[in-house]
C-alpha cells in the first residue's frame, strides 16, 4: 500500500480533531470527497442519506460544524469516511475530545457501527479501555515496535514484557523486585514463593514479579501494606500504598475499605506473572 498515493489506497480516516470544513454543510462535508471523485449527484445523495440514518445525524444536514455538539461532530466526521465505502477505516484519537460520558457512548456506538459495516477497522488510542472494549486484537506499540500483538484477553492475562504489563490494566499490573532461592523466588521483601517457573533457573538471577491489583487478597501471610490513599468505587475499594521497604503496591478489594494503616494481602499463586529482571521479557504465569 505504501507503493501507492494516498488517493489510491481506498482508506477512509477519522481525525482526531473532527477536520470539518467550517463554512461547508454536514452535507456538504460528507459528500466533498464523493464529489471530487466526480461521483453522480444521485448516488452522493444516496450515500450520504443512508450514512446519516445509520449514524442518526439526518437531520443535521443542512447545518455547520459551529452549530453541532462533539458527539455529532464526531458522527459526521465518521460519515464522511463511510460514505467513502473503503476497503479500510483508520481511526486517529477520534475520541480524546470527548467528555467522559460521551466518550463511553460513542465508543459502543463505534463498535456497533464497525460490526454492521464490516470493514477492517485500525483503531489508534492511548486509552487502555478503549482498546480492550474496541479491539478483536491489539498492538501494543513501544518505542517504535509492536511489543505485543493478539486479542486483548491474550495480552492482559499474558502481557509479554514488563511494559505491556504495566500499560494493560487499571490500576497497572504492580511490579515487584525478586531473586532465585533453591529453585523458588525471593521477594526483595523477604516472601519466599514457590514458583514452578523458577525452577531451573540459576540461583541469584534475578526476576520481576508481577501481579495484578485485583487478585490482590487480604490475608496473613504475604505482604503487608501501608494504606496511604483509599478510592471507593461502590463495589470495590482501590488501595493505594507502600510495602516496609517503600516500594508502591496497589489492591482493589471488594467492598467498602474502610481503616486506615496496615493491610495484609496475599499473593496468590496462579495469579503471578513472572519476567526476567534484565530484559523484562515473560518467563511464566
């Protein structure tokens, strides 16, 4: 495709920022690309209606952009590139601009949309949650190159590196310090835990430790968490806070947490996520 000029790629995109043009119609905008390709006026006309139906916009054809909210901004600029019929949807950010509540709409709408029209869609966003809720698979991009790629469970349950860990997830997967001890893994904080993907590895090398806030438990006998700042969210409770050694642990506990000081947890087994110190790169989990 990169051998070919943009025009020939038969790739529709939707910005971020809308890229309306102000003193054009919704009308006109959605069909401007239509006509420059010097499409039937009928069939724009078609195209066009039957966009603006699907995407409940048809009666806003006759305004401008300065006239419309964010939500039917975005809806026109999404009508533009249908009306394209592509073999190819990119999607740009298209909503960072959006408030909360919008954002969440328009991202089952996206959905919806993209599974009524078929088309191979590549969405970009730094939002984690709008990648899991939207994706059938996921890229994971860092630095340059795709850290990960596969569904979006596949890489949650099974990040490959450290990065990835930390970026699926919210909170983000904590990341704990550890060393190899006769076969099973030393915490930095003391906890010896009887990993069988340790076994074999040299004593002394060195691990990161990973496991997620929500399998988090609360129960003697694991690590103990200094409360520094509590989220209620109704059904659940995000702790925040530091292990004795300093290091920042989060837990999402069920229910109302409602004391302050020190919480037990407990790390459950089949809940760890085990990368090499150096590299980052997955050893097991």
């Amino acid at each position: 495709v990169t051998a070919l000029d943009p025009a020939q790629r038969d790739v529709a995109m939707v910005f971020q920022n809308y890229a309306l043009y102000p003193h054009m119609t919704v009308f006109q905008n959605m069909a401007y690309g239509l006509k420059i390709r010097r499409m039937a006026a009928p069939e724009i006309r078609k195209r066009v209606d039957d966009a603006a139906g699907l995407l409940g916009i048809g009666a806003l054809l006759e305004r401008r952009p300065r006239e419309l909210s964010g939500g039917q901004r975005q809806r026109v600029a999404m009508g533009r590139a249908i009306v394209r019929e592509p073999k190819l949807f990119l999607f740009d950010e298209p909503l960072s601009n959006l408030d909360a509540k919008l954002r969440v709409q328009m991202r089952a709408e996206i959905k919806r949309l993209q599974r009524r029209l078929g088309v191979t869609s590549l969405f970009v966003t730094h939002d984690q949650v709008e990648a899991m809720t939207l994706g059938d698979r996921l890229v994971v991009m860092h630095q340059g190159h795709a850290a990960q790629v596969g569904p979006p469970m596949e890489i949650w349950s099974r990040p490959a590196d450290t990065y990835v860990a930390s970026f699926i997830g919210s909170p983000s997967m904590n990341l704990l310090a550890a060393t190899v001890e006769n076969g099973a893994v030393r915490l930095d904080q003391g906890l010896l835990l009887p990993l069988p993907g340790a076994a074999g590895l040299p004593d002394g090398t060195k691990l990161t430790l990973g496991i997620r806030p929500e399998h988090l438990l609360p129960g003697q006998g694991g690590l103990t968490l200094q409360i520094e700042l509590l989220e209620p969210l109704g059904s659940e409770t995000v702790v925040h806070g530091r292990l004795p050694d300093g290091t920042a642990l989060t837990a999402r506990m069920p229910g109302e947490v409602t004391h302050e000081g020190a919480l037990p947890v407990i790390l459950p087994l089949e809940s760890l996520h085990l990368f090499d110190g150096a590299s980052g790169k997955r050893l097991a989990g």
